[in-house]
C-alpha cells in the first residue's frame, strides 16, 4: 500500500512509500482509508522532536480487517463504513491506503454523513475542488475524531461539566462557558458539545471566521460572540460585558499559543477558575495568571494510554485520566448515534487535491495558519495508482 512518510524539517516535505498492509493486534481495526483529515499536531509535534512519520490521525474509511478480540464482540463487521482516531507517533496513520486503530476509539459513520462532507465556503485557494450539493445533509467524518475527543476530555474529564447523554436540566441556572478559538475545529466541537450537554451562556471568543460559530450559538440563552482582533483589554471588557452579574468557572484555549491563556484566566471566576489548555510545550506559569485559577492541561494521548507522560505540564493526579479510554469508548458511540440523527455535525472542510500527494502542500498551509475556519482533509483514492473510495 502506499503511505505518506512527513519529513518536517529542514523543510515540511513528504514522501509516499510502499508498505505492507498492517494487520490488527486483538484489539484493532484495520480502515481502508477514504479520507484523512489533518491537525496542527501533524507537523507540530514532529517538528518539536525531529521526526519523521506517518503523522495523520483522523481516519474515515471502511473496515478491512478485524483483530481477534474485537471480532469476537461482534460491534464491526468487514466494509463496515466508520471513523478513528489514530494513536499518535504510533505507525499506521491516517495518511495512508489503510491505517490502524484501536477498536475503542473507532465508531460507525452513518448512511446520512460523508466521509469528508459539505464544503464551508473556504478562504480563497489554489484548490480545484468542486463544491459538494450545499443542500446534501452531510457532516464531515474524517474531521471528528481527534479535536471531538480533545474537547471532551477538556469539558467533562478534566473540568466534570456534565456530558452531553446526561445534560442539564432547561430549568438548571445559567452555567458560562467561555471558548477562546470558536471558530478552530477544537472549539467549535467545544461549543457543539457544550450545546449538547444545555451548558449556557457560551461566550465564544473568535476572529475573522465567525459566521459559522455564531449559527452554532443560542442569543436567548445569554451565548454571545466576541472578536479578540479589539485587543485584549476590549476583549476581556466584552466578555464582562455579555456575563453580567455571573462568573464563569469554566474556560477553554483552544489555542493555546502566544500566551492566549493569560487573558483567559482574567476572565474567569479568581476563586476556583478552571482553564483548559491543549499544548504541552507551555509551563503556564507566568505571573499575570491569578492564584486562584487553576490551568488544566488536556493530553487527548489520555484516551489510549490512561495516563499523561512524564514531564507535561498541569497535568491532574494519575487516578483522573485512568478512566479516559472508557470514556473515549462511550464518546465516540454516542457521537456516531447523535450523528445518524441529524444532532451532531463535523466541521466545515476544504478538500485539498491531489490525494495522500496532497499532504504536502495540506501541512504546509496548516503550518502558515491557512486553514482559517475549515478543517484540510484529503480523497485518498485521488493519489495516483490508487483506486477505489467510499
């Protein structure tokens, strides 16, 4: 099969190789791939440890093989059309003809949702892509898994806000949430899930790209949008402004870069704050940051090691993260459910030409902060020599 090898520096260049198919440990699934869909990590984290690997993780395909444990629950069958996240720096990712992962992180893509689904209108590109039927109700499969988990893990693990299949009562008191990076895959799934769970007011803290997040949020339940290109002392202002007399207890960066987290904390309740935070290469610990907000760290590595790695940052003691794969486990099953009836949605796409051979320019542009509101995903039965798709 082919698979696409990432070489990250000096320049981000890849390769494609032959490779044997991988076959199944007891408790995998082998996915013949149809669509991959790309991360920041995928060039990041490579980058940051000089490496170079398959580094895709978020798979839509069908089902080619079975290891033995999971054959005999019965759950997945051969041709079985579904979704998974890849564990990470692990062979058998996503950019590939078929990639591997564990069964507990893959989940059924119902008959109603794509593989890589309706195009969000895009920022201007060189892609030739022809646009999907707008009207055609699809989500976007191969951009769930990953940054879904992410934000999961973020909400209802690390913060324990209650989770979306057991969500609050419409007659419970308003409980803010405030997002930082809405409009990024991560934070818009932060602000579905949020939703889906009646947490409200969501204050969703965004730029350019807010036409999509704003039709995700409800104005009769206090959930506003705020644009952070006002400045941080306007920014911090408009969110005051739009809680009123509450105090949020619960935040989220989804960006995590540059500091964004210092005016986050700012905002929050300075008595018993939470702010989640996504990136492992930051200590959080500068002295703007007031003393009674606590940063949590989110590893979504947690939803198949059960544990965080020596050395991250803000990490929570090791009893919280051992039940992340069970709870990964249950996630992904009731977002395949929400999915086939019409409640949950991935996130807009744009389709990058070309196949696994368009890796290279997908990274790249993720790299220079192109991907400004879509998620960059790849038909992998457009490369060359290959054949057949969903």
């Amino acid at each position: 099969m082919k698979e696409v090898i990432v070489h990250p520096l000096p320049e981000l260049t890849t390769e494609i190789h032959e490779v044997p198919i991988p076959n199944p440990r007891p408790d995998e699934v082998v996915i013949r791939v149809a669509v991959a869909g790309s991360n920041v990590k995928d060039w990041l984290h490579i980058t940051a440890l000089n490496v170079s690997i398959n580094s895709g993780d978020d798979i839509a395909g069908t089902v080619h093989s079975l290891g033995a444990d999971v054959e005999a629950t019965g759950e997945f069958h051969i041709g079985d059309r579904v979704a998974a996240f890849h564990p990470m720096g692990t062979p058998g990712g996503a950019y590939a003809e078929f990639a591997v992962a564990p069964a507990h992180t893959v989940f059924i893509v119902p008959k109603r949702t794509s593989f890589e689904g309706t195009p969000f209108p895009p920022p201007p590109s060189k892609s030739k892509e022809t646009p999907t039927d707008p009207s055609n109700p699809t989500t976007e499969a191969a951009t769930i898994p990953l940054v879904t988990l992410t934000a999961a893990l973020s909400l209802f693990r690390r913060q324990s806000l209650p989770p979306p299949w057991s969500p609050r009562s419409q007659f419970s008191p308003p409980l803010p949430l405030i997002i930082y990076g809405a409009s990024s895959a991560l934070g818009s799934f932060a602000v579905k899930l949020g939703r889906a769970a009646n947490i409200h007011p969501i204050i969703a803290i965004c730029g350019g790209s807010r036409a999509y997040i704003t039709g995700l949020l409800d104005p009769s339940l206090g959930d506003a949008v705020i644009d952070y290109r006002d400045g941080v002392d306007a920014m911090i202002l408009a969110v005051r402004t739009a809680l009123g007399p509450l105090k949020a207890r619960h935040a989220l960066d989804a960006i995590s870069s540059k500091g964004t987290w210092i005016p986050l904390t700012q905002m929050v309740d300075p008595n018993g704050g939470q702010v989640s935070v996504v990136s492992g290469a930051n200590r959080y610990d500068e002295a703007e940051i007031p003393a009674g907000v606590l940063i949590k760290y989110t590893y979504v590595g947690t939803t198949y090691l059960g544990a965080y790695k020596a050395g991250m940052p803000k990490q929570p003691a090791d009893a919280a993260a051992k039940g992340d794969v069970e709870f990964a486990y249950l996630l992904l099953r009731y977002v395949g459910r929400m999915l086939g009836r019409g409640k949950f949605e991935g996130h807009p796409v744009e389709v990058i030409p070309g196949g696994l051979e368009g890796v290279q320019e997908g990274l790249r542009r993720l790299k220079r902060g192109d991907a400004r509101g879509v998620k960059f995903v790849y038909r992998v039965q457009e490369t060359e020599g290959v054949v057949g798709g969903e």
